[in-house]
C-alpha cells in the first residue's frame, strides 16, 4: 500500500499525459478528417500469424534499445539541470568515426567489437566536453553551443562519409562506409525465442540489448548509489547547497557532460552492429531529439525511460504499416510531440498537486512524490537561464 | 550596444587618441568597431583575392538571410525581456514556413505574411500556455514545440500537398504564387549603376563600400525594408513606451510589476505570442528567397536567432548586429566555397589581435590556444584552395559558436529570463 501510495503519482502523471496526448492527437486527426480510431487500429495491427506477430516486436526491441540509450544520455545532464540537446551530433559522428575504425581495423570478435565501442564513446564524449568546457570557460549556453555542435557535427560526418571514409563504389546509390568485417559484427539473440517456443522471426533481436541493459544497470547504481550521483543530482537540485558542501560545480559540469556524451555514442551502434555494419547516407537520424523526449516522459530515471522507449518504438514501428495502408506516417511524430508537451504538463501538474497534499500534511512524511529530478525535466530550482546557466561560471 | 557601460563622461581622460576612439559613448564606439571591421575586411579581400567577399550580390544574399535571423532574434527579445526563455523559436519558425508556403500558393505574397505570422503566433500562444499557465520549464516546452513542429508541418504536407494538382509533395508546397514587390535606388543602383561601376574597380575600401552600399540597394523587396524597420520600432516600442516598460519589467521583477499593477501573466502571453509571430515572420522571408515551402528550410536558423539575441546582450541594435554576422557567413557558404576559406584568414587576424592581448595580460593560457588555432587558420587558409560543401555547410554554425565564445563575458539578461513565476508564490 505505501508503495502505491509512493508510485502513485509517478506513475499516474505519465500515463494520464498518454492518454491526454492521445485524446489531442486524435482531435488533431478528426478536424483534418483523417479518422484516428483506423489509424490507431493499424497501430494496434501486429499481424496474423505467430511469426509477424514476433517480428513486430522484435522491430519495437530493436529500435528501443537506441531510443533508451539516448534517453539516458539526456537523462544523466537532465539531473544536474543541464541540456545536452546535442546528443544528436554526438551519436552521428561518434558512429560514422566507429564504422571507419572498425572496418579499417581487424582483430578477434569480442575484442572487436569493444575497440569500435570504445571509439564512438570516446568521440561522442570528447564533441560533448566541449561544450561542457565552453560552458565553464566561456560561459556560453550548453543549450546553444549543443545545437551549434549538432550542425558541425553533421557537417562534417556528412563531409566524412562522401570524402575520407568512403567505401562505396563510386556513383553508388547510397554512399556508405567499408563494412565492418564478420569479427566486428554483434550476433542477435534470436536462440532465445527458440527456448522460449515461440516462432522465429526472419529478424535478428539485436545483441546490443544485453549491453545496454547493463548500461542501464550502471548508470542506475551510479545515479542513486554513489557519491558522483549524490553529487550531480544536489548540484541540480541547488547548485549553491552542492558547492558549499564542497562539490565543485564546473568540474561536475565537465564530469556529467563527458558521461552523458560517452553514453550517447552507444546509440548508433546497435543498428550498426547489428544490421547494417556501416554507416550510411540514410543511417537512422533524429534519434538525440527523440531521447530528449523519451527522458522526459521516463521522468529521467531509467527504469522510466525504458518503458518509455519501448512507447516510442510501438509508434514508430507502425510508420510503414501506416503508409500501406495509406494514412498519413507522419500521426506517429504528431503523437509523440503531443506526449513529450502533455507530459511536461501533468509532470508540472503533479508536482504541485503533491506539494500542495504535502502543506496540508495529508502525505506521509516520507511518501512525497519526488521533486526536482521528477519534475519536469531538469531540476526545477536551477532556472535554466539564471545568471549562473548562460553567462556562465566565470569566477 | 552594450548597455552595462557607466556613463562616459565620469571616466577620467585617458590620453586625447584614446578619447577619440572610445569616447562619445557607445555610438562612436561602434562606428568605429563598423570601420575597423570593414577595412579588416578589406584587407582580407585584397589580400586572398576573393571578390566575393564583399561583392554586391554576396552583400543582397547576406540581407536576405540575415532578416529571417534577425527576426527570429527579435521574437527572441520579446519573450525574454517578458522573462520567458524562448528555445521554441525553430518551432515557431517551422510552422510560420508552412503557414507562408500554404497560404502563398493559394493567395499570393500578401497572404504569405499573414499566414506564417498565423502560425508561428499559434506556436507562441502553445508555449505561453505551457510556460505561463502551467509553469512548464521554458527549454523544455520549447524542446517540445520544436519536436512537434516539425511533426506537424509534416503532417500537414503529407495531408495538402501530395495529390495537389498545384504541385508539391510530402516534403514541398506548390510554388508561391506571386513575389513580393521589389526595387532599386534609381542612378546609384540601377540604371547607370554608379556603385556597380565602382564595385568592378576593385579599389582597396571604396569599392567594398560600394559593394555594401549597392548589395543593400538593388533589388530589395519592400517587405524586407520593413523587416529591417522592426528593429528600431522594435527599441521604440519596448524602451521608449510604457507597455514596454510594462513588459520588461515582468522579465526583471515580475512580483514586483504585478505589487504594481501590472497584468503579469498577460504581459507575458502577449509578449510570447508576439515572438511567436516574429519567428513565423522570419520563416515567411525563408519562404520568400526560395518562392516555395521545403522541409527543413530554417536549418537551424531560429537557434542561430536565438544566438544573435545572446550575442546582442537582449539588446534590438546588437541583435542586429549579430544577425548581420550570421546572415553574411551564411550568404558566403552559399555563394562561394572558395570565399569560406577567406574567412579563415580573418579568424587568423582577430585571434592574432586577441592572443596578443591575452599575453600582455599575462593570460598565457588562453592567449597560446588562440595564438595556436591563429596559426592553423593562418596556415589553413595558406593551403587549402576549396572546402569540401559538408564542412562549408556550418560556417555560420561555426561561426555563431566561435562569436558566443569569444564574446558571452560581459552579458546580461534580464533578471528573471527563464524563472517559472506563479502569481503569491515568489
């Protein structure tokens, strides 16, 4: 009872604002006479037989794991009260650079494989440290210089992939990068539907599942169990208690930033790894935009954030069946942008509503929904634009 | 520009050339900065031989792109002066593109404007509603209004566009229908074109002057003159009148405009919308120079917008400035590839200067990084003849980033830009 009680409220402001968004999208829908109960029933539509009904969820996995990993990354600068809208230039040249490395190198499976990790982790961390270092050394706005960085960084994977690594023939169709060789390439995890009894789909799940659930497990204990994320989230709850208790707060700029970068240069790599083992003119995109909404709707935690993946990937999975069927793809980004505001919202709502029961002290003492790094988003007491966020910490 | 400067004439006399250059207060100071900048300039073109630098078409390119920057800044300044920080300009923008595309092919020009005005003040009505009403973090509403803009606009596409008998597509909307009126300034810039002739003569500072001066001149729609008139209006309506007093007053004290009085939250909704309708604008003048809707046409413009207002210091006339910069790097990657690299000898001159004064400031640090990258644009520029387009593409980027890191010391925003406000709480 006192654990409902406790994720009572957690859960109810997320799910309400599903439902919410929902409501709005299908009006949205109905005053354009596009008739949303269809396209939800095309949404819903798994197939017939056993083996379309796993593929669809196998293709739902799949594109979770990279949604849940760039949830992540936003989540970790989330905490601290920073925006790391840069994740999306991160992850692209972070993997462009790894496919390269990767094709260009050879070495026994496994370790192979942790060389190009290495890689797209390193670079995704360094092009995010940067904007963490002019955030403390030149006071400028992480929100900005992320969003410059993302341009640069597609720029130049762009000038990467069509000069330096490429790999296709000349006046291919799509110009991609050398392919990784077979010690590179991560093998899926299809033996277990196998063991499970159920039918085998043609996809392969992909292998990448188990790491990011241990990064998920890592970040999790390093958020809630160690002093580093004591630290981070008391520099976002108050960046003025966290330095008078002794945290230096533009070293947890750097540290926090070049963390939530390192984990963003995972995301590109289960497609890579698993399917298409090199990177392409039309490699998967937008997924940094996307992790900044799946952070936001998981209410930055990461048990939240998978689960708010997995809602993400069952909408995107339904952008083909949608164009079969002749609807209009793009409900799917509509939905999606309608839940990330309505959940802002009732994240807003719920926290007052909580703070409201709590001064009447109807709420168990302990049993207070959480503030802060359950708002929305970032820490509500840091103001993103107060003097300390834009004009930097110069002293 | 800047507004923190003390009143000049309490400082004591630093020696009579110093006088001349920095006295008279902000004004002299930034015609002087205007003159060094333009005899920089011109060296560099001299120098590199790149025309295009300072050619008249290059100058009526950067006006182009520099008015939907700077009206994306200016939405910016309303809404951060009313104390609300505005991430969700590119939304704004983004609808106010689709908005001008879809009424353009229907109604012409006209229609256009009132169109993207429409729709990117829809955007501002939704992140007031988040902001103000329901005390939404700013950057995360705006966050959100990005990612749903851009949804949306596609949506729409996909439902008007594809089977239009008009043309058009999921990504395009039929070509507007007719272009906004346009002229020249009769002698000087048409007909005997006397600043052409001047511009072909390549003469050190007269001719790059003449290039301005003729880029700015020839061939200028009407509605972007007032595009550029905003800017003014713009200081006068929020400096020199008591709605504006009003309205920056919410951005600074908001508890203690509303002990006084003053309809915060309405003040705040008004501004928003406003600087949501100035994006849209913005987006209008987009759809202007390509005579059609495309997806992805801001690229970012709204955040470069939003950089311009930083740079600025939340000022109309640095704001200007700042879109000046930003329109003119993003006219030169357009015109010229070769141009680009031009400018890298320009980035070699300005971190020369800044490394020189950082040692003598016994600053060793910052003045050997910038005198290290001085060298390698120096020698970047020496050796490369052509950027590749991937990199060319973010010079303004680039240069927005650069601007910001060089500049963001001395800033100030208003005090309270971005603090949630609920009316008995603070």
């Amino acid at each position: 009872m006192n654990a409902l009680r406790r994720m009572g409220p957690a859960l109810l402001a997320p799910v309400l604002a599903v439902v919410v968004a929902l409501v709005i999208s299908s009006a949205v829908m109905a005053a354009l006479a596009v008739n949303p109960f269809d396209v939800f029933a095309v949404m819903l539509d798994f197939g017939d037989s056993p083996t379309q009904q796993v593929t669809a969820m196998v293709v739902i996995v799949n594109r979770a794991i990279p949604l849940f990993l760039a949830g992540l990354a936003v989540a970790i600068a989330f905490r601290m009260g920073l925006f790391n809208i840069g994740v999306e230039g991160q992850y692209r040249l972070a993997t462009i650079i790894a496919a390269a490395a990767g094709a260009a190198i050879s070495l026994p499976g496994p370790l192979h494989i942790l060389v190009i990790m290495l890689v797209a982790v390193i670079v995704a961390a360094v092009w995010a440290g940067i904007v963490a270092l002019l955030k403390v050394t030149r006071g400028v706005s992480e929100v900005i210089s992320s969003i410059m960085m993302n341009f640069i960084a597609l720029g130049l994977a762009s000038y990467l992939l069509t000069g330096p690594f490429r790999g296709s023939p000349e006046g291919a169709s799509i110009i991609s990068t050398a392919e990784i060789p077979e010690s590179g390439q991560m093998p899926g995890l299809n033996g277990i539907f196998g063991a499970l009894g159920l039918a085998n789909p043609p996809r392969q799940l992909y292998g990448f599942l188990l790491i990011a659930a241990v990064v998920g497990v890592v970040i999790a204990v390093l958020l809630n169990r160690t002093r580093f994320g004591f630290d981070l989230k008391a520099s976002g709850m108050s960046p003025s208690a966290a330095s008078a208790s002794g945290v230096n707060a533009r070293a947890m700029v750097v540290k926090t930033m070049l963390l939530s970068g390192a984990v963003a240069g995972l995301i590109g790599l289960p497609d890579l790894l698993g399917n298409t083992h090199s990177y392409t003119t039309d490699f998967t995109a937008g997924l940094g935009f996307l992790g900044i909404a799946v952070a936001l709707l998981g209410r930055n935690k990461p048990v939240g954030i998978a689960f708010a993946a997995l809602l993400f990937a069952f909408l995107d999975r339904a952008l083909v069946p949608l164009q079969i069927a002749d609807y209009p793809s793009s409900v799917v980004t509509i939905v999606q942008g309608t839940i990330v505001l309505a959940v802002v919202v009732a994240n807003e709502i719920a926290r007052r509503v909580a703070r409201r029961s709590a001064e009447r002290g109807t709420a168990a003492p302990a049993g207070g929904p959480p503030t802060g790094n359950g708002g929305t988003g970032p820490a509500q007491t840091t103001p993103p634009g107060g003097t300390d966020e834009r004009q930097g910490a110069q002293a | 520009m800047s507004t923190a400067v003390s009143a000049p004439e309490t400082r004591p006399s630093r020696g009579p050339l110093t006088d001349l250059l920095t006295g008279g207060g902000p004004v002299r100071r930034a015609l002087w900065l205007a003159l060094a900048g333009l005899a920089l300039f011109s060296i560099v073109r001299a120098v590199s031989g790149e025309e295009a630098l300072t050619s008249s078409s290059t100058m009526s390119a950067a006006l182009l792109l520099a008015v939907p920057i700077g009206l994306a800044g200016l939405g910016g300044l309303f809404s951060e002066r009313a104390g609300v920080v505005n991430i969700g300009l590119e939304g704004m923008m983004i609808l106010g593109t689709w908005g001008a595309g879809f009424a353009g092919y229907q109604w012409g020009w006209g229609a256009a404007l009132v169109g993207g005005v429409l729709f990117g003040a829809l955007g501002g009505l939704l992140h007031a509603l988040a902001t103000v009403t329901f005390g939404v973090d700013h950057v995360v509403s705006g966050v959100a209004i990005n990612i749903l803009a851009a949804g949306l606009a596609r949506f729409l596409s996909e439902l008007f566009y594809t089977d239009n008998p008009a043309g058009g597509g999921v990504t395009q909307s039929p070509p507007v229908s007719s272009k906004p009126p346009s002229f020249s300034l009769p002698v000087l810039s048409s007909g005997p074109d006397l600043l052409g002739d001047l511009e072909q003569k390549h003469w050190f500072l007269l001719s790059d002057l003449a290039g301005i001066a003729r880029g700015v001149t020839s061939g200028v729609a009407i509605v972007t003159v007032l595009a550029v008139l905003l800017v003014p209006a713009t200081y006068l309506l929020l400096w020199r009148t008591a709605f504006g007093l009003r309205l920056r007053s919410c951005g600074e004290n908001p508890a203690a405009a509303d002990s006084l009085g003053v309809p915060v939250y309405r003040f705040k909704y008004i501004a928003v919308i406003i600087s949501g309708g100035l994006a849209g604008l913005g987006g209008v003048f987009l759809v202007f120079i390509a005579g059609i809707y495309r997806e992805n046409q801001t690229n970012g413009r709204g955040f470069i917008g939003l950089a311009s207002l930083i740079f600025g210091n939340w000022r109309p006339g640095g704001l200007a400035a700042g879109a000046g910069l930003f329109g003119f790097s993003d006219a030169l990657q357009l015109r010229s590839r070769s141009a680009v690299v031009a400018l890298l000898l320009l980035v070699a001159v300005l971190l020369a200067v800044l490394a020189v004064r950082q040692f003598l400031r016994h600053q060793l640090l910052v003045g050997g990084i910038a005198a290290v990258v001085a060298v390698a644009a120096f020698v970047g520029f020496l050796t490369i003849d052509e950027l590749p387009p991937g990199i060319v593409s973010f010079t303004p980027h680039l240069t927005t980033l650069l601007v910001l890191s060089l500049a963001s010391q001395r800033l100030r925003m208003p005090a309270a830009d971005g603090l949630v406000y609920r009316r008995g709480e603070n």
